[in-house]
C-alpha cells in the first residue's frame, strides 16, 4: 500500500512545517488572548464582589466616624459627598432602567402575541431578543424590529409586511404609554438621548449604550442642585 506524503521534496517539505508552525502559533496566539481576556474578568468579577461585599457588610465609606478625633475633618466630608453622588447615581440608574424596563417590557408583550400568532422561524429568540434591544432607549427598537422583519422575509413576502406593519401599529399606541413613562420619570429630550447613546457607544459599546440614559439622568439632577448665583446687574435691576 502506497503511503501519500504532503511534500515531493525539499521545497515543499519546507513550505508543509512553514504552514503547520503557523497554524499552531495563530492557534496559540488565540489561546492566549482568551486567556488574558477571561483572566481580566475573573479578576475584576472578583474584584466587583470583594467590593460589593464589603459595602453591604460594612456600610459607608468611613464607617469609623465616631473615632476621629476631628470631628468636621475633610475626609468624613469628602466621604459624605462621595456616597451622596453614589446615591444620586442609583436612584438615577432604577429611575432610568425602571422605565426602561417597564417600556420593553410592554413592547415584548405585543411583540409576542404577534410572533405566537404568524408563528415565523425562531419565535422564542426573537422574543428574547426584542426584550434585550428594548433596554436600549431608541435605538433598541429598531434594531429588533429589523431583525424580526428581516426573519419574517426568509418566510415570505406577505410575512415581512405583515410584520412591518404590525411592528409600526405596536409603535404609534407605544407613543402614549412611553410619553407618559419618560415623561414622568426621565425628562430628557429625544435629540439629547440620542447624542448621549452616541457618545456612550462610542467610549463603551454595548455597555455605554445601556448606561448613556442613566449618566445623563444622574448629570442633569446633579446640575439642578447646583444653585447659580445671579448676575451683578440682575440684581441691581431687582432691587429698583
């Protein structure tokens, strides 16, 4: 039986261990930035709860006030003012991803009982995943309207209109429950979300995408406790 080799001679021997040593170090290159990018995550996971830990058993940031011999030292005040911002930030972040949550929340009910009832390929994935792009103000929307229409039309024709039309009636009686949602609760405008979606992508991604609304929520009612004294000539003109 006559055994087939991959080289005839020197030439193409070299060039076979050329190919394989480069497919072993492209395999190992790979290797290693997984393992460099899972070990920075375990790590600051870890990090994450060690702290978090800490928080909840051991509340504040100077937990040992009372010992300090001065008592309005500059570090209990800059402690006070730190945990004062972290707890503008979280009710900026349930205030925000409250509404959020409750807007797609809504969305994916009727998304749903559309997807149940047309009954197109991936139905529970595609609930799944107008949940999750619902949580991004704006954009989220129609990133999985896209993706349902665009699933819709591997069906049929008749399916992706359908489904487009359907999708922008869900919208237009949207309109009302989330006016009345982000009204209520955000009070940003739409053109000012939209620029701080782009910024947060732009920085974080993802991430940034989810937390642009927070951030902003948490710059504005930071600002409105700042009070601006008025101008010289403002007064001046109050007083007479």
């Amino acid at each position: 039986r006559q055994i087939e080799l991959p080289f005839n001679d020197f030439e193409s021997l070299r060039q076979a261990a050329t190919d394989a040593l480069g497919q072993e170090a492209h395999y190992l290159r790979n290797l290693a930035n997984f393992a460099k990018t899972t070990t920075a995550l375990l790590f600051f996971s870890v990090i994450g709860i060690i702290a978090a830990g800490s928080l909840f058993f051991k509340t504040g940031l100077d937990p040992h006030r009372g010992t300090h011999r001065v008592k309005n030292n500059l570090y209990s005040i800059c402690c006070d003012e730190v945990s004062r911002r972290f707890r503008d930030f979280y009710r900026s972040f349930a205030t925000v991803m409250g509404a959020q949550i409750t807007i797609s929340l809504i969305n994916t009910v009727l998304t749903a009982i559309f997807l149940l009832a047309m009954r197109p390929p991936h139905a529970p994935l595609l609930i799944a995943v107008t949940f999750l792009c619902g949580l991004v103000p704006i954009v989220g929307n129609l990133v999985s309207n896209t993706v349902i229409v665009f699933v819709a039309l591997t069906v049929s024709l008749k399916l992706a209109i359908s489904a487009l039309l359907f999708l922008v009636l869900i919208h237009k009686l949207e309109y009302f429950l989330n006016s009345k949602i982000i009204g209520d609760r955000i009070r940003n405008p739409i053109w000012l979300t939209l620029v701080a979606l782009i910024i947060g992508e732009r920085l974080m991604g993802i991430p940034g995408l989810i937390l642009a609304p927070v951030v902003l929520n948490y710059l504005r009612v930071e600002m409105l406790t700042v009070e601006v004294p008025a101008a010289p000539e403002n007064v001046e003109a109050f007083k007479r």
